[in-house]
C-alpha cells in the first residue's frame, strides 16, 4: 500500500520534531511537506532549528524547504499542527476550508461544539461530531484536536474508572515537564532548582476538556460529563513526562479496594481503536512499586499512560498517581493516533 502524503505545520517546534522523528517509519504516513514562521521560510529542515531529539532528523525530511503554512504550498490531505494556538486560529480554519484533513495539537478549537478533543482508547464515537462540523461550517475538510498533554493521562485514567464506577469529583495537581512549554519554552534560569506553581491558562483547560472527551455524543450533539473537577497546575524542573497526583470520588465506592487496580490494569481501548498502529499496548500500565510511576523511569513507551500508588482515600474514594509522555502521548502520537482512526473510518482516504 502506499503511503497518504501528509505534512507537518510547525514542523520546526518541540511537537513538530515530534512528529517528524514518530512519522519516520510510519507505515500509513509519508511526510512530503514541512512549514514554519516567516523565520524559517526558505531553509532547508535540517538549518531551520535545533533538533532537539535523541534520533537523528529522518533523511527523507533534512532537506524538505521549510513551506508557508498554506494549502497551496503544502497541497496533501492530511495536515498534523504543531502550531501556537494564536497562529491554528487563524490558518487551520483555511486548510479545512481547502478540503484538508486537520489533526491539531493546539486548543483554538477545543471548545467549538462541532470539534472532536480525540482520544481513540477513550471517546472514538466522539468522531461522529465531524459530521455537524461539516454541515456548521459548509465544507468538507475539518479539524479534529487532541487534549491538552495534562488533560491526556488524566482522562485516559478517569475513563477506566467511569467505566467501572463512575467519576463525582476529582482534584488533581500536576507536576509537568519543561518540554510542555515548547522551545526554547521556560527560561533554565527561572526553572533550574525550582517549581513555578503557575501556568498560564492551564488550569482552566484541564478542567474542562475531561469533561468534553467523557461526555457523550448523540446525534450529533455533545453532552458534557457531570464530573467536578478542582487542578493545580505546577511547572517542575524535569525533560519529558507530566505527572499528576490525583484524589477521585466515585459514583459507586468499590466493596472490594483491589477491584480499583484491576479496572484501571484491565481496560481495554475500544475495539475500532484497539489494533490501529500507534495504539498503546497496554493502554494504562499498573505499577504496584511503592515509589512509582515516575517520569525518568515510566514514559519508554511513549504511548501508554502509567498509574501507580491506587490507594483508598478519607475524604474521597482513592489517590493515584499518573504519568504520561506529553510531546509523545500528549501531543504529536496522540496527534497521529487520532488520524488512524480518521483513515480507519473513511475520514480520509487511502
Ligand atoms: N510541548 C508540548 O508538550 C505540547 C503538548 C500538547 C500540545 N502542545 C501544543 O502544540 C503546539 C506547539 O507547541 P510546541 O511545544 O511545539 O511549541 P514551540 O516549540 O514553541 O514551537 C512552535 C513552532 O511554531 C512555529 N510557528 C509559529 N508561527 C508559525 C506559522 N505561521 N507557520 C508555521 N509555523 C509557525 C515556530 O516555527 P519557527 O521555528 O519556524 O519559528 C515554532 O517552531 C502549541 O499549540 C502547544 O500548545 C504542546
């Protein structure tokens, strides 16, 4: 089979090299096409920035010229978007417009009704929004989004419960990785030896967004989850990884404790997500070890959201804690998980 030419937005960025380097050897995807900011226009890929990777940059992509991100100049079907939200406002809009399939990693339009936040293993059915996407906006190309990278770990780990229990109230705080703030993102002067206990719009985000990917979707209309949410959000000096601690009160308390391990270690993705290739195998992965999961140790995979310390709480049900890759699972392999369930179910074609 051959591959569907796609392109990357911001390919030059933390998840645009993301991207590039997972789409390698990718077998459905072939990247023909990379843009950047008027800085980088003109370059070879391989000039335009510091590859920030410990992979080399893929020989099929060092010497693509860095594009305008426009329709014209980058012409394929599938665009994935690593662009800053205030830049995929204004220009993943003219892609959709020009018929292309958009898999974006920024939040301009996570909170558009019409919009699917994706996460194959958690909400697949929410794709069926593309079609009120369409008939809102009279056109055929669309946008589909995937959560913000701290959202991500975190409604993968809810799902498992509100499947088996169902979710009242959560509260969280984060520990989240410097690679979360893109590059050349936090100044090392202002992170090194530190925790910066605020980012910027964060907390209102993964607030919000559970809700949006664990509600239900019915002919065509969103209905968001009935789930109270309180976050603290923390920058810490650690690479990759965001790590959440988090207290959870459940619709039904379990009899018996060990059901709540067992239903997070026993979930399984939706069938039609199941086997695509990006799919997480497992999708969450119980750690029983006393001091884990942790960043440096638990993010190999990249795909798999890791949950450890399941213990019964006094106020609420249980704490746990959750750490996920968030340029791998967060931003970009979330990204291209989500468009191999587009192709698997005709959204974009082969
Ligand atoms: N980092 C994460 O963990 C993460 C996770 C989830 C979602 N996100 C989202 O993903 C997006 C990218 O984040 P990032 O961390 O990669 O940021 P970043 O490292 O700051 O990269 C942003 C890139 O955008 C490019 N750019 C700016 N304007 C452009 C334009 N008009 N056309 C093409 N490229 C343009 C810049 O390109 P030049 O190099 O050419 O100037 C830069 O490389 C953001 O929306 C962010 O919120 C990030």
């Amino acid at each position: 089979m051959s591959r569907i030419p796609v392109a990357v937005l911001a390919a030059t960025g933390a998840v645009g090299q993301r991207f590039v380097q997972l789409l390698e050897n990718h077998p459905w995807f072939e990247i023909v096409a990379v843009t950047g900011s008027p800085r980088t226009i003109g370059k070879k890929y391989s000039e335009s920035e510091s590859w920030l990777l410990s992979t080399d940059i893929p020989e099929s992509v060092r010497d693509l010229e860095v594009l305008p991100s426009t329709p014209e100049k980058v012409n394929t079907p599938l665009v994935f978007s690593a662009l800053p939200a205030s830049e995929a406002k204004e220009i993943e809009p003219i892609f959709a417009e020009a018929g292309t399939a958009v898999c974006t990693n920024a939040g301009a339009f996570r909170r558009d009704p019409h919009t699917p936040i994706l996460l194959p293993e958690v909400n697949p059915e929410h794709i069926a929004l593309i079609h009120a996407q369409r008939t809102a906006h009279n056109r055929e190309g669309f946008i589909v989004t995937n959560p913000n990278c701290t959202s991500t770990g975190m409604t993968i780990a809810l799902k498992a419960l509100q499947n088996a229990f169902g979710v009242k109230r959560v509260f969280a705080a984060s520990m989240q990785a410097i690679s979360g703030a893109g590059y050349p993102g936090v100044p090392s002067l202002d992170i090194l030896g530190n925790v910066i206990p605020y980012i910027g719009g964060e907390e209102e985000k993964v607030t919000w967004e559970p809700r949006k990917m664990l509600g239900k979707v019915e002919n065509g209309k969103l209905e968001m989850a009935d789930i109270g949410f309180s976050f603290h959000a923390n920058r810490v000096p650690v690479i990759d990884g965001h790590t959440l601690v988090m207290t959870v009160e459940l619709a039904d308390s379990p009899v018996n404790f060990d059901l709540v391990a067992d239903a997070l270690s026993g979930y399984q993705s939706p069938a039609v997500s199941r086997t695509l290739p990006s799919a997480p195998q497992p999708p969450i992965r119980v750690r029983t070890e006393s001091d884990r999961p942790q960043p440096r140790l638990d993010i190999a995979d990249g795909m798999t959201t890791v949950v450890g310390r399941i213990r019964p709480d006094d106020l609420f049900d249980l704490r746990m804690v959750v750490v996920s890759h968030n340029t791998i699972r967060g931003a970009a392999g979330g990204s291209i998980y989500n468009a191999e369930l587009l192709v698997e179910q005709g959204f974009v074609s082969r």
